[in-house]
C-alpha cells in the first residue's frame, strides 16, 4: 500500500513538473510578446508625426492627379 501511494505520488510530481514547465514557456512567450509590443508603441511615439507626414504628402498627391 505505502509504495503504491510512493509510485503515485513520483508520477504526480512528474506530471506536475511537466505543467509547471509549459506554464513557465508561456509566460515567457507572452512577456516577448509584450516587450515587441512596447517597441512598437514608442518607436510609432517617436516617428508618428513623421509617418503621418508622408502618408498626408501621398493623399495630397492622389488628391491632385484626380480630376
């Protein structure tokens, strides 16, 4: 009985070594994810008014070659 108890229990701790180690991969999917995220924002912050200004030069473009 008592080894029995000691058989399930290794198994149980694998299993559970097993969850705790997807769990940990996933976390640090997300926390690169978030981190890309972030690089996104401030490099959109830093250049937005730049990129607004040509994509304003290109509309005013098309705007004068349509009759």
């Amino acid at each position: 009985m008592l080894a029995q108890m000691i058989v399930q229990l290794k198994e149980f701790s694998k299993v559970m070594g097993v969850r705790t180690q997807k769990g940990q991969g996933l976390i640090e999917y997300a926390l690169i994810v978030l981190l890309i995220a972030i690089a996104v924002l401030v490099t959109l912050g830093l250049v937005g008014g730049q990129v607004q200004s040509v994509f304003q030069q290109i509309v005013n473009s098309l705007s004068g070659a349509a009759p």
